[in-house]
C-alpha cells in the first residue's frame, strides 16, 4: 500500500499522538506508520499507511484537522 507524509498543527496531546501509532486501520483504509512533532513550533508530521492521497484527506477531515501538504513518499527502510 502507499505511504504517505503529512504536515499540520499538532491537534492532540501528546500521550493520543502515541496512541494513534497503535489503532488498527480506521474505516478509510489509513494507518499510522509514525508521528513525528514539535509542541513548541506546533507542527505534526504524520507518516501514513493509505490506498491514496483521499483517504489520507478524510482521515484528517475526520478528526477535524486540515493539512498543510500531503504527499506520497518511498520509504529507503520499510519497518512495517
């Protein structure tokens, strides 16, 4: 499946961001590779398992979160 990179504020707190590492697939088809964030500069990078870039979108639509940029990315070390 395609992978994806995110960027939008960070929405959550910190302990839900480390969660969502751990939720199955939602009902989109999308799952949580990794987060990565900055509290203090208020940036979330998410790194997303999808079937495509509109999957991708009404995950975060779901959550009430707009994204800056997402795009679709090649990993140099598939971890998951």
């Amino acid at each position: 499946m395609p992978v994806f990179l995110d960027v939008h504020k960070v929405p959550f707190a910190e302990q839900h961001l480390k969660e969502l590492c751990s939720l199955p697939r939602d009902e989109f088809g999308v799952s949580h590779v990794n987060l990565f964030y900055n509290k203090d500069a208020d940036v979330c990078f998410c790194l997303l398992d999808a079937p495509d870039k509109e999957s991708v979108e009404k995950h975060h639509t779901k959550a009430n979160v707009k994204c800056e940029w997402i795009t679709e990315v090649n990993l140099a070390k598939k971890e998951f």
